[in-house]
C-alpha cells in the first residue's frame, strides 16, 4: 500500500513537471487551405479543425480572442472588413466595417478587454497602418490613428504594452501606443533579406513569451527588448508543412501555456521531490523500528 502511494506521489510529480514545460496552443488560418488550425508553438504540430467560411475579398488576416470567442478580423481589401466568430468552423459574420489597408492583424488588451485591429497597406507611399477599435457586437471599428510605417501583426501583453511585426518591407518589430496607433522600432529581427516579403500573425502567451508566426508556416520568438528573432519549428500536419498563407495567431488564455521552467528547476522540483518521499520513508522505518 505504501509502495502504491510512494509511485502515485513520484507520477504526480512527473505530471507536475509536464504540466510546467507545456507548450501554448495557437491559432492560425491558412487562406490556402481556407481552414482552422490548433499549433503546438513547441513543434509547429499541428490540427486542422475545419473549413472557415469567409469571402475572396475578406480573408481573415487577424485572430484575437475575448470571452471563450475567437475572432476573425477580416483583411477588408475592397474597403468593407468582416469581424468574424470563428470559434467553431465554419464559423459566423458579426457585422462589417469600413477600414482602410489591406492587411490585417488583431488583439485583445487583456487589461480593459478591448479589441484592437491594425491594418497594413504595404503598396501604399504615404500612410501604411491604421489603427482602429473594434465592437466585439456588431464589427463596427473605431479610427484610432495612422502611421507611415507598414506592420500587420498585433499583439498585447499582460501590461498593456502593444507590438507589431513586420515580415514584408524592415524586417522588424515596433511598439505600438494604443491611445494613437504610432509606432516606434523596437529592433530588427536578425534574419535579412531572405526573412522578408511575408505577412505575419503575432500573440503573447500567459508567461510573457511573444510568438510570431509568418504566413510561410515559419514560427519565432522574438525579444520585446531588441526586436531579435529565434526560429522554433514550421507548421506541420503528420508531418508535411502546412501549405502556405497562414494568417493571424492566437493563443487564448485558456490554451495558453504555464511559466517554462529552466532544466535546472526542473531538476530541482523532482529532485526535492524525490527527496520528500524518501525522507517520508525513514521516518515510517524509524518510528515501526521504536
């Protein structure tokens, strides 16, 4: 009997240990294969979850979840962009808008719950990202501000702070003030000129890890603090690549992953714990000895 306990205590560590080192869950589009995806960000695994109905004109480009909703955020290429539930494919239409750009990327601020939209216009000379809120209710945005420099990807952190990519013309990550849509460079990615011409998706996980997600399949994780780039894996389906154009990433909080923990603490979790049982041990010896 105690040896049956003594193994269920080691497997709950073990569990424990699992349950520490998960990878988070994104969510991803392929405007190629027009479906849902569920990624391991760890390995690029990942699940097709069904076919998303939305028009040529409008491919949702943007995820962003609020609420157990995951919402797609149409790229509004003819003028009109649809906010879309795509929770469940093939998913419904909220309502539409008017939004400049022709790119799309999405995020909710989990400190107000507020849904922002970015919209990139790569073409464009002038003005190339514009920045709105959207009504969660009917897709009605709101026009915040706009900037000269392109970005598409969007994402917010647990503090509030905002950040955009841009895998199609720099090569860089930016900051992104909430209050007028300026953007300001963080930092180049590091990977030249082969790195570049690609729309992108972008999401933080629960510990604060920012993930970007290039519409190649490619999955990074970049510095908040230098912009800097490091390859994880490619999106991958028993084991082919996802054909290409994946748009937006999500990691909802409820798929989010925990705090990784570091080899060494995790060494030292089950080494602590493996030290417990043992001394549980002597002192069930010891007091049977008395």
């Amino acid at each position: 009997m105690r040896i049956t306990k003594l193994l269920a205590s080691f497997g709950l560590l073990i569990g424990m240990q699992s349950l520490l080192c998960a990878a988070p869950i994104g969510f991803s589009i392929s405007d190629t294969t027009r479906s849902l995806y569920s990624i391991d960000l760890a390995t690029g695994v990942a699940t097709n979850l069904g076919v998303v109905n939305y028009p040529s004109d409008d491919e949702i480009e943007g995820l962003a979840s609020r609420g157990g909703i995951l919402y797609g955020v149409g790229e509004a290429d003819n003028g009109q962009g649809g906010l879309y539930n795509v929770s469940t494919p093939p998913g419904t239409l909220i309502g539409t808008g008017f939004r400049f750009g022709s790119e799309a990327g999405a995020a909710v601020n989990p400190q107000t719950g507020v849904l922002y939209n970015l919209q990139g216009e790569d073409l464009s000379t002038g003005l190339r990202s514009f920045f709105y809120t959207l009504d969660p209710s009917n897709g009605a945005p709101t026009f915040i501000g706009a900037s000269t420099i392109y970005a598409d990807g969007l994402a917010i952190n647990s503090s509030g702070q905002a950040f955009a990519t841009d895998f199609r013309l720099s090569g860089s990550l930016y900051g992104v003030n909430l209050t007028s849509g300026a953007l300001t460079l963080v930092g180049s990615f590091g990977l030249g000129a082969g790195g570049m011409g690609f729309d992108s998706g972008l999401a933080f996980d629960t510990d604060g890890t920012l993930y970007a997600l290039r519409e190649d399949g490619a999955i990074y994780t970049l510095s908040t603090t230098t912009g800097a780039a490091t390859f994880r894996a490619f999106v991958t389906v028993g084991g082919v690549r996802v054909p290409g154009d994946l748009e937006g990433l999500d990691i909802p909080a409820l798929t989010a992953g925990t705090t990784p923990v570091p080899e060494p603490a995790t060494m030292l979790l089950l080494g602590t714990g493996l030290a417990g049982i043992a001394a549980k041990v002597r002192r069930r010896r010891i007091s049977k000895q008395s």
